[in-house]
C-alpha cells in the first residue's frame, strides 16, 4: 500500500453488506474508517440521499479524506453526491475506471452498487480507488473546470 487514506462509509438498506465488507478490507490494507453512516440491517430502511449527504459533508469537513457511498446501484449516491458543492463522486465497475476517477478527475467519493457487483469486485474497485493518487497538472485544469460547469 503506498499511501493511508480516511474513509467515511455509508450506506442505504440496499448496500449494508458490501459497506461492513468494504470497511473490513479497507481496514485490513491499512486505511482509516473515520466515521459509517446509514442502517445497521437491511431491513432498516434508509433514503440514500440522506445518507450521501452526511457522508458528503463528512468529506468536506475532513479534508483530504474520501467517501465510500454504497446503495443498490450506486447511481442514486452519486447522483446525489454530485450535487453537492465540493464533491466528485464517480460510479464504477471496473477496476481502469476505479483507477482513473482519482488520477485524472480527482473524486473524492465512491459510489458502489451492491446489487451490481460481486464482492471480490467491489473489494478490488475499493482497494484500487484507494490506492490512487491524482496526478495533478493538465488534469487539474480540468477539474478546476468541472467545478466550475454550471455556475
Ligand atoms: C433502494 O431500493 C435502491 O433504490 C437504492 O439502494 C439505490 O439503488 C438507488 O440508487
């Protein structure tokens, strides 16, 4: 492992399992679960958009930490977590785009579908997203302009 991060985790009923997973692995490879917000069982209902805004804030209170967002899909976290000034939130599937969200677009959250992905996977996406280090220069004019699209 090349360099130690802070994770703040959440999750809706949908995405419970793979969040205590993904906390487990996470911990296990040296990272931080600083905080876990959503239902303790699936069967606790939640609204994802509660929960991605909690986590969200987390985030930007504790800075250069990342989030960890998981629901069925992990559409509904990111599209949430988007809307959130600060945020990048990028959902992914495979282990390049896991990669990539950091290096080039700087996220600073993953979404992860529990309903989409097999554990083995979503484990790896995580391992890989928290291994990943923006690269700055070029990209970073980019991303100075993606947070700036839309104002
Ligand atoms: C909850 O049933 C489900 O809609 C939610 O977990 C998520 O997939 C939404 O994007």
């Amino acid at each position: 492992m090349t360099q130690s991060r802070r994770f703040h985790l959440g999750s809706d009923h949908g995405g419970v399992e793979l969040r205590g997973e993904l906390a487990a692995t996470l911990t296990e490879d040296g990272h931080t679960i600083a905080s876990t917000a959503g239902p303790a069982a699936a069967d606790e209902k939640a609204d994802y958009p509660d929960v991605a805004v909690e986590v969200c804030r987390r985030v930007l209170e504790d800075e250069g930490s990342c989030g960890l967002l998981v629901c069925g899909t992990g559409q509904g976290m990111a599209m949430t977590a988007n809307r959130i000034p600060g945020i990048r939130a990028a959902v992914v599937g495979d282990i390049f785009s896991a990669r990539m969200a950091r290096a080039h677009n700087d996220a600073n959250v993953l979404c992860l579908g529990q309903r989409v992905l097999g554990s083995e996977l979503a484990k790896a996406l995580a391992r890989e997203f928290a291994a990943a280090s923006f690269e700055g220069g070029r990209h970073q004019r980019r991303v100075d302009k993606l947070m700036r699209a839309g104002s």
